[in-house]
C-alpha cells in the first residue's frame, strides 16, 4: 500500500522528518519548526518534546535538536465491561466514520450533526437512537466511550477559502470538539481534515491542534492519505490524525503507519492518470459547477455531470446511500463526507492495537 509520508507529515516549515512520521508529546519549537512557535502553554516546552519513530530499517533519522523518547505503553484499549470499541460520532455527516468503524466492528453509542438533510440520511441507515441533531455547542457532554470521531469543518482552512483558521466560524468548532474530548477522555481520537490545516496560518493552527491534544493527555500522529491508495478511483488527500491517552492507549504510529509501507511511495506529481477522477466536493451541484465533477463518456462521446450514485463510488459508500433526499443535497453530504475505505483501514489497525 502506498501513501505519501514524511513531504507533508513531518513538520510544517522545517528541517523535514523521519519517513515514517513521529508520534509527539508536545510541539516542537526550535531547529526551524515553525509550528506553534509564539504560541504559549504547551506549545512553548516544545524543545522537551519527545520524538518516537516508527520502527523499519527504511527510516531516515529525526531532525537534529529532538530528544529520542521511549515508545509508549501498548496494549488494549477497550472499555472493561464491553467486548467492542464505543465510539462517539462527531460531525457524523451521513455516517461515514460510523460505518468504517461498524465494518471493523465498533459500535456507537453517541453522534451528533445539525445538517437536516444529512441528518436524513443518517437515521435512514442508522435509526435515531444515537443521534442528536443540534448545533455541537449546544451539547453538554459525551457517554463513556472509548474512541471520539470527528472530521470538523475544513471551509477556513481550505487552500481555496478565505483562510480563517481555526479562528474562523466554522473550523473553530475544533474547540468545541476539545471541549467533549476533555470531558469525556476517551482512549483514542481520531481526527480528519483537509491538508490545508498544515499550512493554515504559517503552520500555526496545525500546531495548535496538536497543543490542545497534548494539554488533554494525547500523544499524536498525523499522516497525509490519499484514498486512490484503497481502492476508490479518486484523488483525495486527506490528513489523519489519531491521539492516544497517555499511559491507557496504545501507540498512534503503529495505527496510521506500516513499515511495510516505507519503500515505493509516489514522489510528488506521480500516480494517478486518466482513470483516477480528481476530489469532489460540497459544490458539485451547484451552478456554475466544479470543473473536476465533469466526465468523458466515450460511447457516445459526450460530456456530462457525475451521477450522485458515482460520487457514492468515488467516496466507497454502496449504491443508493444517499437516496431520499434531492440532488443538490446529495452531492453537498458526499463532498463533505469522509472516504469510507481509508477510514475502515484506520479503524482495522486501531482495533488490531486493541486486540
């Protein structure tokens, strides 16, 4: 399986990093990091950072000024008195962190949304039982769960919005996320964006997700995947990021990075081609459209719009998903929504860490 490592996960606006990634305890904030630098609390201790690489023989070695640290504890995860991982669904969407996690066999016990029509969706495949529909600051906590999801809004930190940052409306609700994380500390986080929040203000806010994770007890890893990777014929780059709780979890690396995966990766402008569509997004069925949702049929030869059943192909969601609701509603919630197999491999090496 190939994915690209160090060129975006190592760092913002440094030295580069270990091919493999590293698992941190805090920001580091000197030798040439500009993530979190200025940026107080615990992101000023950056230089007591530990780095942990993963483990492989086709690791480079780590940027000079960081300490080598001792791998984290590793063994199970699960709560004591349940035999699956209960997981709380943040920004659910039309379920597409849900259903990866019910295919490597979590179970979820709390999800939140406040789009209507995705909201529709959701309770036609999942019933209504564990969703609440409402505003995320309007909830005041989580239950005892094991695992919290959640892929918050990306608009002010798109590379094609207005940049806001983690200041902005929309992708500010990271801090409400935080907010139930502290609350309820689960064992394992696992987070989802847009690469553009490494870049968001000079790599300032990506250092400040991983300042809040680590001022909760989270060690962190993040890794940049694309989904034409699993098996979805769709250039889709999208950073992960999984936090353990210190002393409970096991080790994040070992989650989103395999050795076996050091050697072949693509170098920047290889790979796809004329059979891999490029990202869809929340636009596609507005007018004007997105370039990018057009298509070539060649027998005959026209040009015509992608069907929302093929953006639920593009997206590794089963034909018919979305049904129910109109069109234009049907392209905005797949856009928006994660690519289920790259997160169903996410949940099956995180259950693995469990076992």
């Amino acid at each position: 399986m190939r994915h690209e490592t160090s060129r975006l996960v190592g760092g913002v606006g440094g030295r580069g990093g270990c091919t493999a990634c590293a698992v941190l305890g805090s920001v580091p904030g000197d030798q040439g990091w500009s993530v979190g630098q200025g940026h107080g609390g615990t992101l000023a201790r950056g230089r007591e950072a530990l780095l942990r690489p993963l483990r492989g023989a086709n690791c480079r070695p780590a940027p000079r000024g960081w300490e080598r640290g001792r791998r984290g504890p590793t063994g199970g995860f699960f709560s004591e008195m349940s035999l699956s991982l209960r997981f709380a669904d943040l920004f659910a969407g039309i379920g597409g962190f849900r259903l990866a996690f019910e295919r490597a066999g979590g179970e979820c016990v709390y999800a939140n949304e406040r789009d209507k029509w995705a909201c529709e969706v959701y309770r036609g495949h999942f019933g209504a039982g564990e969703l609440e529909e409402c505003d995320i600051r309007d909830v005041e906590g989580l239950p005892g769960v094991d695992l919290v999801t959640g892929g918050w809004p990306c608009q002010d930190l798109s590379v094609a919005g207005k940049r806001e940052g983690l200041s902005g409306a929309r992708s500010g609700l990271f801090w409400e996320m935080m907010r139930l994380v502290r609350g309820a500390k689960p064992q394992w986080v696992v987070f989802e964006n847009v690469p553009g929040l490494l870049s968001s203000q000079r790599g300032r806010d990506f250092g400040e997700v991983l300042g809040a994770l680590d001022e909760c007890g989270y060690d962190a890893c993040w890794r940049v995947l694309d989904a034409r990777h699993f098996g979805v014929p769709q250039r889709r780059r999208r950073v992960f990021i999984v936090g353990g709780l210190r002393g409970r979890g096991g080790d994040p690396a070992e989650v989103l990075f395999e050795p076996e995966g050091c050697e072949g990766d693509f170098t920047p402008g290889e790979g796809g081609g004329e059979d891999i569509a490029c990202a869809i997004g929340s636009r596609v069925g507005q007018h004007p459209p997105q370039a990018a949702t057009f298509i070539i049929d060649q027998d005959p030869m026209a040009v015509r719009r992608l069907l929302p059943v093929e953006c639920e192909r593009l997206q590794g969601f089963p034909d018919g998903w979305t049904e129910g609701v109109s069109d234009t509603q049907r392209y905005k919630a797949l856009g928006n929504a994660v690519c289920v197999p790259v997160v169903e491999w996410i949940a099956r090496r995180l259950v693995e860490q469990g076992a």
